[in-house]
C-alpha cells in the first residue's frame, strides 16, 4: 500500500521559509514521478513543482526562483524548499506521487503565512 506523508508546514512570518518534507512507503521514489501542490481556501488545487525520473525538474512560473522542489531516493523522501514567502502562499501543500496509471495523494500540510 502507497502512503505519502507530508510534514514541515506551519506558521511563519512574510519572507520567511519553510522546507516541506513528503515521506513514501510502499513505493521506491527513484523510478516515480513526483510532484508538489497546493490548495488555498475556496480555491481549485494548483500545480507547483514536478520532479521527474530522471531528476529533471519543471515548476509553475509563478513559483520559479522562490520554490525549489528535491528528493533524497536513501530516505524516500521528496522536499519542497519555499523561500521569500508571502501571504498569498497559504495553504494547504500536496505532495503526489504517479505511479503507472495510479496517482497517490498525502494528507496535506498547512503553511499560513502572516502578513
């Protein structure tokens, strides 16, 4: 059974940071696509980072030079490093994981950032 675990997020001060933490099992990440997202109140679920097999990786242009997506294969782990945050990244922080034709989701993580 796939299980994707997020953690990292919380309360933090406008143009702070924040690293999110997305922990696998029942999956090797090394040979998976993997992908951050978020979702702000009242609003539909957005695409930030995706980090391919091969390491390549592609973001959401907004979020290009702030946000930095990375995966650790030895702890099965993929992180979201948010820098220069801003109240407007409130939300709630997905990770995803595709494998073949299934899409696994996590609980999410809350990030809240004060103005």
């Amino acid at each position: 059974q796939v299980q994707l675990v997020e953690s990292g997020g919380g309360l933090v001060q406008s143009g702070g940071s924040l690293r999110l933490s997305c922990t696998v099992s029942g999956s090797i990440i090394s040979n998976k696509p993997l992908a951050w997202y978020r979702q702000a109140p009242g609003q539909e679920r957005e695409f930030l980072a995706h980090i391919a097999r091969d390491g390549n990786r592609r973001y959401a242009e907004s979020m290009r030079g702030r946000f930095t997506i990375s995966r650790d294969t030895a702890k099965n782990t993929v992180y979201l490093q948010m820098n220069n945050l801003k109240p407007e990244d409130t939300a709630v922080y997905y990770c995803q994981l595709i494998d073949l034709a299934d899409i696994y989701w996590g609980q999410g993580t809350r990030v809240t950032v004060s103005s």
